[in-house]
C-alpha cells in the first residue's frame, strides 16, 4: 500500500498553493502524463493604496511515477492596478515553476499516517519591469503529512522558501505552513478546507494567513473540475481569491502545487 490509494486531498491552488487532482481510481500503467488548465483571480490591496486584481491562467503538466512525480506550471497574468482612480495593466508571463513530490518517504499504514516530501523551483521569468514577478529564483522544500480515516484525511504541511534576493528589492526566506481537512464524497468528489500561513518576506511587513475552501468533481473517468476561494486577514493578504480548473485525474498529488 502507498498514500495514492488513499484518499488524497483534491486542491485546486492555481494562485499559489495548490493545482491538485484527486481521482477515483488508482492507475494501473506508470509513468502517467496528466494536464490542467483554469484561470484564478485575486484581489487585495496588501497594505498599500493600490488596488490590485490579478487575473493568471496556468498550464501545468506532470509525468506520474508510483513513488515520484514530477510537474512544470507555466502561468500566463495580467494585473490591473487602480491608484486614486487611475488604472494601469501589465500582462506576461509569469514565474515558470517545477518540482519533485516523493511519496511515503515515511509510513505507518496500521495507523494510517503517511509523509510525503516535495521540494519546488520558480524561476524568474516574469519581468519585474512590468511588475509581474521579482525577477529571481526561489527554492522551496515542504514535508506534507497525512492522516487517514475512512472518507475523512487531516493534513499538516511545514517549508521553507528560500527567496532570489537583491539590493533593489532585498527579501527574507521564510517559513510556511498549512493544516486542514478533506472529505471524499461518494461519487470520489472531494471537499476541504485548508488554514495557510506564510511569514512574510519583507521587514515590517504582516505575515500571510489565508482561510481556503475547494473541492474536485468528477467529469467521467479521466477529468475533474475543480474550484476553490479563499479569504486573507491580514494587510498582506488579498482580501479574497477564487479560481477553477478542468484537469487530468491521472495523477494524485496531495494538495501540494509546485506555485505556492
């Protein structure tokens, strides 16, 4: 037995936590290629005088291995930025993204508790100039763990990003964290809810803390649907975000995205 026999957690995180899929079935053949595509809106203004909405459509695509998967998110953005009735938009593309997950790399099935590892690069190659991405590199590596009932998962996330910094916009590296819950409906839909915090990267800033909803449809044997929104407290939160996605149910990752 491994953890994608489980009942994985389907999150759609097309902003930055999370584009997960969560299927009905275990695949029988490796390596499995999957694919997904939406669009996710956020909207805030993080502390400043500026109303920001940003507006991305990712295409994301991974090879499925039984223990490793592996996935690369190209997101495409626009942000529009409304200061004392003035507004002004950008659109490029964004930050490219890759990672690893490795799965069970500890287990105790008798108890139902899994931990998987993921460890993720974004490459700089939105342009800052336009204000879509700092331009740097970043490197990030998590621990997910997993606790097993019958229809019901708890899951518990810890990492750490290590920020591209330089002397024009100098960034911290910080630690983030996730704990929530998912359901798995009869028809091998998913619902759930994740509480996430991201210390923030820059002096004086508050941290991020985000309260999130989603869930995963579906759509006959190989596609989902999947939806979420979320809500932030803090002044470096956006006020609110939702998105929604059609993806391959080919591949299980948990609710780890390789953009968060």
């Amino acid at each position: 037995m491994n953890s994608r026999t489980m009942a994985r957690p389907g999150l759609l995180a097309l902003s930055g936590l999370v584009a997960a899929y969560a299927g009905a079935a275990e695949p029988a053949d490796f390596p499995i290629i999957g694919i997904s595509t939406g669009v996710n809106m956020t909207s805030g203004s993080y502390g400043g005088s500026a109303d920001i909405e940003d507006t991305e459509v990712p295409l994301a695509i991974s090879v499925d291995h039984e223990r490793w998967a592996v996935t690369v998110r190209v997101p495409y953005l626009s942000v529009q930025t409304t200061d004392q009735g003035l507004a002004t938009t950008e659109s490029g593309i964004g930050d490219v993204t890759a990672g690893l997950t490795v799965f069970d790399v500890a287990s105790d099935w008798q108890r139902g508790l899994a931990l998987d590892v993921t460890g993720s690069v974004k490459f700089g190659t939105a342009d800052p100039d336009k204000g879509l991405g700092t331009g740097e590199t970043d490197v990030s590596v998590y621990l997910d763990g997993y606790k097993f009932f019958d229809r019901l998962t708890l899951l518990a996330s810890i990492g750490h990003r290590w920020r591209g910094s330089t002397p024009d916009a100098p960034l911290n590296d910080v630690v983030l964290a996730t704990v929530g819950a998912t359901y798995r409906a009869s028809n091998d839909g998913f619902i759930g809810t994740t509480y996430d915090y991201r210390e923030s990267a820059i002096d004086g800033s508050s941290d991020i803390r985000e309260l999130r909803v989603f869930a995963s449809l579906p759509l006959g044997d190989n596609w989902a649907l999947e939806c979420h929104a979320f809500t932030g407290f803090t002044d470096s939160s956006a006020d609110w975000g939702g998105g929604i996605a059609v993806a391959t149910q080919l591949r299980r990752f948990g609710f780890r995205s390789v953009g968060d």
